[in-house]
C-alpha cells in the first residue's frame, strides 16, 4: 500500500507539524493542494485547540494530521531553569527580549485524555506523534475512532519501537531536521544520523512505510528520498 493509499492523499508529502510558528492556516493550504497538512498541537491549550480544528475542519475537506508530543513532563528544578536562562541571557539582550516575559516552567504539553476526548470529535485522518507514542489506552483510542497513526524514530531501535507499538507509518527524522529531534529511547546524541545513513537502515527494519524528514526542501530532495526507499517526505522548514 502507497502512503498515499494509507493516508487517504494524492502527493507524497506531509507538511511537518511546526509547534510556534504556524496554525491550521498553512495545514489548510497544505492539504487543499493534495498533500498532508498539520497541525502542531504540542503548545495550544485545549481551548486554542478546539478552535484551530474547528477552523481547520471548516476549511478543507481533505485528510489533515494533528500532531502531539508525548514527553514526561519534566519536574521543575530551579537550578536548571536558571542556568539555561543564564546561558540564553546574551541572545535576549541582543534580541531586545524581555526574560520576564518568558514563561517559568514546561511550555509544552504531551497528550492527555483531555485532548483525546477532544480530538474524537474531529476524527482527524491521522494523527502523529513525537517522541515515542501514548500510553496503549490513549494509543486505542485514537486508532479506535480510525485515525492513522505516524510518528518519529531518530534511530533503527525506535523505529522498530515504534511499528511494534501500533505506528500505521514512521517518520525517519535525520539530523538535519530543523525543530526537536523526536528521539525517546537514548538521550545519546551520537546515535543521531544525517537522513540518507538513517533513511535505508529503517527502510530494511521496517514492514510499515517510511517517511522521510529532515533537510528536505525541494523535489529533487523528495525524489532522492524515495530513491532510498521512501514512502514520501515530511518537509518542514522549507514551508516557513
Ligand atoms: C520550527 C519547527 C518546529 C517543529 N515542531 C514540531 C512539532 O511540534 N512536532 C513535531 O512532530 N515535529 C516538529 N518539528 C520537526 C518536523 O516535524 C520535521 O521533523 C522537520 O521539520 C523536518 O526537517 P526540515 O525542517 O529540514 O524539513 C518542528 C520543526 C521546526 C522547523
């Protein structure tokens, strides 16, 4: 089966989700022109989120994605809150921002049942995750109501992670990727590869299709990624 056939679109390409810096406006030009578009939901509230997919929803027929991470929220530390903002002081200062104005604490949130309730009523095409996957009673949910379900592997061991726990597709993210790299099983940056050595080493691992990211940004690139085994792109950047 194509990833077009899974995914319910007519080109190979995923808008990737970027959390901060678009909304459902560029998933609706997206997924209006044949491709995937998503929507980053990692930093709305549910409120905020509830209005972008009634948006999002109003505006196109086509099969969208919404996107979630799905960290452990991380236990406040005080030493480490000042030590980054510390490390960040001369950017704000040659940005001219306001360090008061930067929220204390997690400005992300992972998926939660609350979200979950939410987002059945919208019934996205698909749904993706970074870093890792739900909780397997969320992750039924969501499969339940028959969204297709993709998500990230910066590595062969999270991929294989990933099609064992329930992914319908995993993204490859290389190096080059701009935004987070999704990774969940190390925190050892010297696992991470560039995305034409990690591509066809999940493209071997895997039975489920894979999809590219990372650096990609024009149709040579995508060309080149189904070259080595690509079900399609996931590009990023380029769209900003
Ligand atoms: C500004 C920015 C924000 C991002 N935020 C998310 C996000 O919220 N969720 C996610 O799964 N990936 C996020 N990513 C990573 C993308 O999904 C994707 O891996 C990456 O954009 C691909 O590389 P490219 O930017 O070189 O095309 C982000 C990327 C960028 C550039």
């Amino acid at each position: 089966m194509t990833l077009q056939q899974l995914l319910g679109i007519e080109l190979p390409i995923i808008q990737a989700p970027m959390a901060g810096v678009q909304d459902h406006r560029l998933a609706v030009a997206v997924s209006n022109a044949g491709g995937l578009g998503s929507l980053p939901a990692a930093m709305l509230s549910l409120e905020a989120l509830r209005t972008e997919l009634t948006a999002l929803q109003a505006q196109t027929r086509k099969p969208y994605n919404v996107n979630f991470f799905c960290h452990t929220s991380p236990v406040p530390d005080a030493a480490r809150e000042a030590a980054w903002r510390a490390a960040l002081a001369p950017y704000y200062a040659e940005l001219g921002i306001d360090p008061a104005q930067i929220a204390a604490g997690p400005g992300r949130a992972p998926f939660s049942a609350e979200a979950a309730a939410l987002l059945a009523e919208f019934r996205p095409a698909v749904v993706s995750f970074h870093f890792g996957l739900p909780s397997t009673e969320l992750l039924a949910q969501v499969k339940g109501w028959g969204s297709k379900v993709i998500a990230s592997a910066t590595t062969v061991a999270e991929a294989l992670w990933l099609e064992a726990h329930g992914a319908d597709a995993v993204i490859a993210q290389g190096l080059e990727a701009g935004g987070h790299r999704g990774h969940f099983l190390s925190m050892d940056l010297t696992e991470q590869a560039g995305l034409f050595a990690l591509l066809p080493r999940i493209v071997q691992a895997v039975k489920v299709p894979v999809i590219a990211a990372g650096g990609i940004a024009d149709a040579q690139g995508v060309a080149a990624a189904m070259a080595l085994g690509a079900a399609g792109a996931q590009v990023g950047t380029a769209y900003l």
